[in-house]
C-alpha cells in the first residue's frame, strides 16, 4: 500500500504517467509517483519530475466539459486576481487542459503545491473562512446558466424523491435503516428547498468543505478542486459553508458559525441567509450525495475501491445532516449579524 492506494493502483496510474509524459514532452525525465488524497470523483497522484512537483488528478465520474473547464481557467484567473489563491492548472503541447488517456481515462494536470488541513477549531479559522468566501463572491461575474449552457444543476436545489430511495433502503446493508429515517425526514426537512432567483445567481465553486480549502506553507488558504464551478446564489452557498466547517456529529459550533458570518460580511461578501430556501443548497446537495454514494455502495459492477469509499462516505454524510431546529437556530444567528 502508499498513501492509501494499492498496488494495482499504481500500476494503473503508470499507464496514465506513460501518456502523461508524451503530452507534456517531459521526455526521458525521471518521473517519480507517489499517492495523494482522494475524494468521490477522483485521485491525485503527485509527480515529481527533476525540480518540478505536479498534481495529476485521475477523474473517476462524468469528466467536465471543455466548456467547464474553460469556465474555471477564466474563474481562477479572476480568483488569482483577487488574492486568491489556488494551484495553476497547466496545458498540454497542444494547449490541452482535459486530456484523454488510452482505455477513456480523463486527466487534469495542476500544480502539487504543500498543503495541510486547516482546522475547524482553531481560533482565527471562522474569520480566515469568511474574508476568503467573501472575495470569491465579490470577484464572481453573474451565471445564470451552468458553463455548458445548461440550466442550473438540480443537484443544488432539488432533492431526491421518496421513490429515489426505495432501492437502498430496501437493501440489506448495514446504513440502510439509517438512510430509511433520513428519506423519511426529507419531505418536511427540507420542504423549502426551491431554485434561487435566477437574477441572483454568480459563478461559485460550490464545494468549499475542508478537503478544498487548505492551507499553504505559510498558513495562506488555498482552495483546490474546481470542479463543481457554476452558478449559485451566494448567500446559500455562505449557509452551505457554515455548516460544511462547522457542524459534525450533529453538533453546530454557533459561535464560529457566527464568527464567519461576520468577517463574510465585514469583508463584502454579497450573500446573506434571510430565510429557510437559503439552506437549498446545503440540504439538496447533502441528500444528493447521500443517495449517490449509498448507490455506489450496493453496486456489485462498481469497483471495489468505490464501493469502500462510499460507505466511508454514507457513515460521514449521515453525521452532518442537520435539524430543523438546527437551521432555524443558524437562520436566527444570521438575522443577528445583518
């Protein structure tokens, strides 16, 4: 095992390295692979390559779209611009940023920059959260379609319906009663869950939890994995945030949900939570993800280090849900602060 990752692992990504080579025309450079962190829709493997240390990101779901990636090299820029910071993506000798490895495989190429988790409970961390999701609201331009030209992604704004969950719990899996109380609790849970204004909409990363917001060297935020970019109101994506950072074990820290909040809006940050459709974004996007990964978890076709990660995953999913009384009591922090 290295990192994390089997052997057969790393004899798959040699393969992709070969063809990682010939594209960006590294030569007969000595190229060294070690495993780096995974998440549900990919795994970074860094390569060091003579000086120079890169992140190849190994994309397991539905690849984006050249459009999409277009979308972020031109967010990133804007990002950068503002002090943001964030690993540069880099292009192939034909100017490819998406490339396609043999057998279908697609891969991104970035920057391998040091990074460690930062940690919920350290004193500046709510402040730190807030200032950085304050300049990415403020340099975002206005979306009001998905970067394919499609209309905003469901996944932020729907939940699954009561047939959706038939098929996990009625599983015999161990989690399946679990996930047959929280689909019970949908319909009221999250009754308010509705599309945002469309007229409100910028372009958010949409996935800034704690394994995309780490910090550098010198303790700086830096935010990884772009992937998820496209429109959304900035004030549900602040209510995702809160709890994203700081809610686990059904357990909100009010105080540093509060913290936050007030450096987002002491910085500028456009967004506000003023009522129960703003948590939209949190609760669709939860249950989504629950009903994905328990899918995955009971599929006999899916490989075997899938099915591993989403039980992983369904375990961590079912302690952030959160509670009605729990959203009101954020909704009231939030009132407080304006």
């Amino acid at each position: 095992m290295v990192g994390g990752c089997s052997a057969r692992g790393l004899i798959v990504v040699d393969d992709l390295v070969a063809h990682v080579r010939d594209a960006f025309g590294w030569g007969d450079a000595d190229v060294v692979v070690s495993a780096g962190p995974r998440g549900a829709l990919g795994q970074i493997w860094r390569l060091d390559v003579g000086p120079a240390s890169y992140a190849l990101k190994e994309i397991f779901a539905e690849p984006p779209s050249e459009a999409l990636v277009e979308a972020e090299l031109a967010f990133a820029r804007r990002a950068a611009a503002s002090g943001v910071r964030l690993p540069a993506s880099h292009s192939d000798r034909e100017g490819r940023h998406l490339l396609t490895a043999p057998g279908g495989t697609r891969l991104r190429l970035y920057d391998w920059l040091d990074l460690r988790p930062v940690s919920p409970a350290a004193p500046a961390t709510p402040q730190l959260l807030g200032a950085l999701l304050a300049r990415l609201h403020r340099c975002a331009p206005a979306a009001t379609a998905e970067p394919d030209g499609g209309p905003p992604d469901r996944w932020y704004d729907r939940v699954p319906a009561a047939s959706d969950w038939a098929e996990v719990t009625g599983s015999d899996a161990a989690w399946a009663a679990q996930v047959a109380a929280v689909a019970a609790a949908v319909p009221e849970l999250c009754a308010a869950v509705a599309p945002a204004d469309p007229a409100g909409l910028v372009v958010c990363h949409r996935d800034l939890h704690p394994e995309n917001v780490l910090a550098g060297e010198d303790g700086a935020l830096v935010v990884v994995d772009w992937d998820n970019l496209g429109p959304a109101a900035p004030g549900r994506e602040l209510a995702r945030a809160l709890f994203d950072w700081f809610y686990e074990d059904h357990v909100a820290d009010l105080g540093a949900m509060g913290r936050m909040y007030e450096a987002y809006v002491r910085a500028g940050g456009p967004g506000r939570v003023t009522g129960p459709a703003d948590f939209s974004m949190l609760l669709a996007s939860r249950m989504n993800f629950l009903l994905v990964q328990s899918r995955v978890a009971i599929d006999p076709e899916a490989e075997p280090r899938h099915r591993e990660w989403a039980e992983r995953e369904i375990d961590e999913t079912l302690r952030l849900l959160p509670t009605a009384r729990q959203l009101a009591d954020v909704l009231e922090l939030a009132c407080r602060h304006e």
